[in-house]
C-alpha cells in the first residue's frame, strides 16, 4: 500500500499500543498541497526537501492515518495552524493574529519569524475508505483536535496487494525548531483512529486505581418491588417448607436413629429458627422476621427475643407455647401480657390479649400474681394447661369461671394448692349466672378434698364434657360418680336422660322406685389409683356414658369385680380402650362381654327398623389386663380372634402362654397393624424358645426416630450397624414384644456395641478416627454428650467444647 503526499494524515497522535513516534497534519481538499515547514537548514525561500523513507513492514495498530467524517459533515472546515510561537498570556496577541497578523511576534520583538499560514482544508468523507479497506470497521465522525506539527513526510508501505484509497501522509517528528513546537502529543489507542471504539479504551482524565472493582448497582427486587404483603408471605412459607421437608424426609430410608440423634432442630423448630437467623440480614428483615402476622403462635424462645417478639408482634399472638420453658419468671410473664395486650375499644374496659391458648406446664417458677394477670386479661381464651403449677390456687378457678368464659379445655392436675373447693366454686358461680360451662377437656388429676356437692354441682354446669380426668383423687367415693350423673324427675326434663329401675340402677331389686340419670358425653374417663372406687362405680355409670371410649380404671385393685363392669360394658358398645390394671378379681366374664360374636347370629331387622346397635368390642383396640390372674388361655384366645382391631394388649403375670403369644404376633402381622404390641412380662407359660420362634417377626422395644431418644439408642436397621445381634426397634411393622428373654436382646446390642467400639479403638492405634468413633459409639452407649477428652490422647478441640442445645444452655456437663 503507497501513501500519497496528496492527502494529509490524522491531526492526532498515532493510537497504537505504545507512545506515537508520529503525528499528522490536517488534510486539504484534494487537488492542494500541503505546507511543511522547512528544517533549520534549507532557505526561507526554498522549499524544504522531502526526505523518503523505504517502506517496510509494520502492524497496523501503529500507523496513524486519517479517519473520514459522516457525510453532513462533509461540506466543513476546520483551520490549522501550521507553526508559530505564541505566549499564552498574551490575549491581544491572539486577537490579532485571529484578524490576518500573520506575524504577531514579529510587533513585539521587532524581529522578523516565520509566519505559520492558516489553511482550509475540507475533512474527506467516509466514501474515501473503501469497501475493501481494513480500516473500515473504525471509521466514524472525527473533528480537528490539533494543529499540524513540523516534521518529515514519511511515505509507509505496508505491502498489501489489494488497492486502497489513498490516504493521507505521514510526517516524522524531528527536534522542535525555534518557530514550530510540535502541538500534539503521542498518546495509546486500542484502534487507530483516535476516538476510542469501546468503553474499555477510554482513558479517564483523573488518575484511578485500575485494580478497584467496577461498581455494579443490582436492584434488590426482594425490598423493593414486592409488596410488603407478599414478602411476609414468603417468610411464612419458610416454616411450611421445613414441616414439609421433615414429613419427607421420614418417609425416606436416610432418615434414621443415629441421624435423627443428631438433628435437634426439625420440622416447625428448625423453621422457627432459621426465620429468626434472617432478622441479623438487615433492619427491614428484621421488621419483617418480627412482624405479627408470622407469630401467630409463640414458641418457647430465650427470654430477651420472646419480649422483644411480644412488644413489635404481640396484638397479633393467638397461642402460648411456653412448655418446659424453666427461663420463664414471673417478671418476664408481665412483660409478656403487657406486649400482648391491645386497647380497649371500649373507654374504662380494661386491656385485653387476643390469647386462645396457653401452655404453661413445668413453668414452676411463676407467682400467682402473674398468672392471674395473665388470665384477667384474655378474655377468648379457649384452651388452658396450668399442670403441676403450684401458683394455681382456689382463687385461679374463680378468676377463669369471671374472665373467661370460653374455656373449653382445661387441665389443672397435679396443682399441689387447689382442692375440690376451687372446682365447686367455678361450677357453682357459673349456675348462679344462669349459664353452663362450654368446658370439653377437664384434667384435675390428683385433686384433693373431692365431694359429693363438687361432683353434683360440676356435672350440672358442664353438660358438654368428653374428658374428665379424675385419677389419683384419692377422696372420691362411688357415691360421687352417682351424684355426677343421678338427676331429680324435675331435672330430667329439661336435659337428655335416661329413666331405669332400681335393678339397672344397680339397687335393690324390690323397690319400685324409678331413677333418672343424665346421658353424658363423656368419651374419655379416667379413675384410676382412685382406691375407694368399686365395682359400684361402674354401676352408675351404666347407661349414662354411651359415647364412651376410653375407660381406665387402673390400680383400683380387688374391688373392681365382674358384675359393675360387665353391666356398664354391655352399654358402651364404642369402647376402644380398657385398663384394668391390678384388677386381679375379674375373670373369663369380662373378656366374654368384651368379644363381640359374628354377625352372621343375629337375624337382620326387619324392613324400615332401625340396624341394630353395634356390639361391644368391634372396635377395641387396646386392653389392658395385667395380674388378672383368673383369665385363661382360651378366653385370650377368643377375644384375640374375634377383636379384629385389637392391636395392643397387655397381660403382664397372667396365665398366658407361648400359643397365645404366637397367634397374637401372626394375627398382627396379617392384619398389617401398625406398632402392635404385647406385653407378657412374669408370664411363665411364655418361654425361651417360643420368643426365639417369633424373633424373626419381633421387636424388644418401641423405637422412635427423634432427637429426644438419643440417649435410649434404639437399634436401627438403617444404620447397617452389622452387630450381629437384635431386632430392627424402629421397624412398625414388627410386633413389640416385652417378656424376660426379649429384653435380654437389649443387653446384647449393648454389649455388642460397646465391644466393637473397643475394638476400633484398638485399630485405631492412637489415629485420628479415634475420637469419631468414641463419639459415634458413645451416643448408642447411652452417653448421650460429646467426649472432648479420649483415651488415645487425641482431644476433638482446642479445649473442651461447650455442647449447647440450641438457646437454652448445655444439655450436661462433664466432671472429670
């Protein structure tokens, strides 16, 4: 490729990877020439000669040509100087020289200079560049940005083949003369033309780090664009995930006995706990995290997040899950209600929470002050759980009977200061009313001081019970259980009853008197460890619990005999749970009326009759009839057999023996009952080789998948421990069996366990995977913390860990 001296080159420097040696000239309309000022050494009035250069090689990224301009700009000019000195602050020398002086130095310095002429050179459009050209893909709009310098014409060939449009010369620089000072100054490009063809070629003004990070602004579309609305619902769905996650993750086959012992947080906890760990993002996280609309239950929390939680989100808490939570003190309680509490719309009404439920057992450390404070104040409560409290008293039940008058659930066993008085002055306050308690679920387990005008008075202003707990009221009479459910003829007519005589009545069978009882709704009744009940009991309750379905008359001993039970079985055709622990008395006349016959005996009723009633036992499910010894094993055999449903049954020191043990473990397993269960502990007809026969089908323990039973190390198949001994315990399909040689099975893992976490560290000789082992192996040992000291002399850490369970402290401490 020749260079032309016709055109003239680029006014900039040479945009090459390095420092230009050259710089261009503007160039004139084809057709002029071009000036150049002459070298020191040639005569003003000759021209100066133009020395050429060979052509040689070179990269095109360091040649300076000239680009072309858009086509609207094809018609301007743009003037340069070619030489001349001036002094920068001189304004009236810029003037003249601007009006046609062509010699401004010249009036100064009264000397005669080169005078620098002034051209007008039209800039070539972009038709100039050929098709073919390979600076096309640079050319763009450029304006004149120097004046030309003084130098050589340098003619460069670049020995392409292919025609290209001519371009404009080069000058080589030479040493500044005394009129001339070269204007322009080599600079780097990426391209070669000198405007910049990407934003990475721009070279900035103001000298910056090249190593500081580009700063890129990405929208938080989280904070920003959703609504408030929807974030908060988002946060939500991370506990329904983690309930989620959880239920799977039981279904599969990873999750197991040693995994699941290590995992203290699943399912909702875990949840809760990963939504409070997002409050530290940032304060609107943390506005969201507290917001009430995602606490609408209250877990057991460390006491400074459970009242901060209380103050931001507290008009919005509906349950109290405070459970076994030891930190909760009576000034914390305070604080609490007084988060929860919202105004009153009503002026002089006090303030009030929007509680439904509270579960405080095991928070022993709460004063009677607090919690009535807490009752004042939640006026919808619903459900209530003060059990083994010693701050409820007499006094509490009055408050409930005042301030809540929604209570449908209540439990308030083992309240060492609360006696029968407290419960007849709640049912006795509520009758004054005119009103009944909306109560289903009462639990007053071990009260004291039970009388006959408590018992009277809570059957008539609580007519909706399903659940009464009375065990272990160690002052209740039979007499009590009749005044329960025994009415008046005035009374019988205004509530459902039941009209008998004096035999179904259970009295002398020669008056002729008529007597009333109420029909309950009772489903669940529990007496046990009541040592002054009888058979007689039972009795009253005949006819008067219908519904009935759990039954548990535990611990009563020789006094329950067959005639009350018998009776009372005979019309309660839905029991399906039966404890009749230590009631030694009964005999083969109890499990008869417990076997219900098949169908096919019972001639259908006639068109347009109502079916008959079911018979009672088709739906038991669980019995319990330890130390019955007069039961035999025909009996067992029968109700067995003829008791599809029944999947648990308890016959501790009984007649029993391996035949019924074997029918028991195959009819369970063919009627794919789920975790059944037999117990025949002290039962000598049950023997070493008949629990060896059905070994294959049995388990000596109920095992469950959870952290709470680290410490009881279940044997689980999954784990593929390959001890060679025992039974899969978290296998549901396998039948529990308790006897004295299955529980020998348990010693065995035991020891199997122990030995081969000897044997490992034997192996290990001191190495790393020593300490692993202990600690794998001291989980299943009923260690239940991790060793931060071993025998190898390996320790696990820096010092001795702290082992924290979640935000409540250490679980236990190592004394060595």
């Amino acid at each position: 490729m020749e260079w032309t001296p016709d055109d003239a080159s680029p006014q900039t420097a040479g945009p090459s990877s390095y420092g230009s040696g050259f710089a261009s000239i503007d160039e004139s309309e084809r057709g002029i020439s071009h000036d150049v000022t002459p070298s020191p050494s040639t005569t003003p009035g000759a021209p100066a000669p133009i020395q050429h250069i060979p052509p040689r090689q070179r990269s095109l990224s360091n040649l300076s040509v000239r680009s072309t301009r858009s086509l609207s700009a094809l018609s301007s000019k743009v003037k340069g100087k070619l030489g001349g000195t001036k002094t920068p602050n001189s304004i009236a020398r810029k003037l003249r020289f601007r009006k046609g002086d062509l010699s401004p130095e010249a009036n100064d310095t009264g000397t005669s200079a080169f005078q620098s002429p002034v051209i007008d050179t039209d800039i070539l459009g972009s038709a100039e560049i050929g098709r073919g050209s390979c600076f096309l893909p640079w050319a763009r709009d450029l304006k004149s940005r120097t004046i030309p310098p003084q130098g050589t014409l340098v003619v460069i060939d670049v020995g392409l083949a292919s025609p290209i449009t001519p371009l404009s010369p080069i000058y080589r620089i030479g040493p500044p003369s005394e009129v001339a000072i070269l204007r322009s100054k080599g600079r780097s490009y990426s391209s070669p033309f000198p405007l910049a063809s990407s934003p990475l070629d721009i070279i900035p003004i103001t000298p910056t780090d090249i190593s500081e990070p580009i700063h890129i602004d990405v929208p938080n579309y989280f904070d920003e664009y959703l609504p408030r609305e929807l974030r908060l619902k988002i946060l939500a769905s991370l506990v329904t995930l983690h309930e989620e996650e959880h239920v799977r993750m039981q279904a599969s086959e990873r999750w197991t006995a040693r995994r699941a012992g290590r995992h203290r947080w699943v399912g909702t906890e875990k949840g809760i706990v990963e939504l409070l760990r997002l409050s530290r993002v940032s304060k609107a996280w943390r506005s969201l995290v507290f917001d009430g609309q995602l606490w609408s239950t209250l877990p057991k929390l460390p006491p400074k997040v459970l009242e901060q939680l209380c103050k931001d989100a507290g008009g919005f808490a509906k349950q109290l899950q405070f459970a076994g939570m030891t930190t909760l003190t009576s000034d914390l309680l305070d604080d609490v209600t007084q988060g929860l509490c919202i105004d009153a719309p009503l002026a002089g009404d006090l303030p009030h929470t929007r509680i439904t439920t509270i579960d405080l057992q095991g928070c022993a450390t709460l004063s009677t002050r607090s919690l009535h404070h807490l009752l004042i104040r939640s006026p919808v409560l619903e459900t209530l759980c003060v059990k083994g409290l010693p701050a409820v008293t007499n006094t509490t039940c009055t408050i409930l009977a005042t301030y809540c008058p929604k209570l449908t659930s209540l439990d308030m066993g083992r309240c060492s200061n609360l006696d029968g008085e407290g419960i007849r002055s709640l049912a006795s306050s509520t009758l004054l009313r005119g009103d009944t308690l909306r109560l289903r679920v009462l639990r007053l387990g071990g009260l004291r001081r039970v009388t006959n005008e408590m018992m009277e008075r809570l059957g008539k202003a609580a007519p909706n019970l399903e659940v009464l707990d009375l065990s272990y009221a160690r002052g209740l009479h039979n007499s009590g259980i009749d005044a329960f459910v025994s009415l008046t003829e005035d009374e019988a007519k205004d509530i459902e009853s039941v009209q008998l005589t004096a035999r179904e009545a259970g009295r002398d069978p020669a008056d002729l008197s008529k007597y009333w009882k109420r029909v309950t709704r009772l489903r669940h009744l529990a007496l046990s460890s009541c040592p002054m009940l009888t058979d007689h009991a039972c009795t009253h309750l005949a006819f008067a619990v219908p519904k009935l379905e759990f039954l548990e008359l535990a611990g009563i001993g020789a006094d329950i005999r067959d005639t009350g039970l018998i009776r009372l079985l005979e019309t309660t055709p839905y029991i399906r749970r039966l404890d009749l622990e230590d009631a030694c008395e009964i005999t083969d006349a109890v499990l008869a009326a417990l076997t219900p016959q098949p169908q096919a005996a019972f001639p259908p009723p006639p068109r347009g009759q109502p079916p008959a009633p079911p018979q009672t036992g088709h739906a038991l499910e669980q019995l319990i009839i330890s130390y019955a010894g007069n039961v035999t094993n025909e009996a067992l055999l029968e109700l067995i057999r003829k008791c599809t449903r029944l999947h648990k049954l308890e016959a501790d020191n009984t007649r029993m023996n391996g035949l019924v043990m074997k029918e028991f473990v195959k009819l369970a397993r063919e009627r794919k009952h789920v975790d059944p269960r037999l117990c025949a502990v002290d039962c000598r007809g049950v023997g070493e080789h008949a629990v060896k026969d059905v070994a294959h089908h049995t388990r000596p323990r109920q095992g469950w998948r959870a952290w709470e039973a680290r410490k009881l190390a279940y044997l689980d198949a999954r784990d593929d421990e390959a001890l060679g001994v025992g039974q899969d315990e978290c296998d549901e399909r396998r039948v529990v069996l308790k006897t004295f040689y299955s529980w020998q099975t348990v010693d065995a893992v035991r020891a199997a366990r122990e030995k081969k976490r000897k044997a490992g560290r034997r192996s290990a000789n001191g190495s790393g995977s020593s300490a692993a082992a202990d600690t794998d192996a001291a989980g299943y040992a009923g260690v239940g913390r991790t060793r931060w000291w071993s025998p190898s002399g390996r320790r696990s850490g820096a010092g001795s860990p702290v082992l924290v369970d979640g935000v409540e402290g250490r679980d236990g401490c190592t004394i060595m």
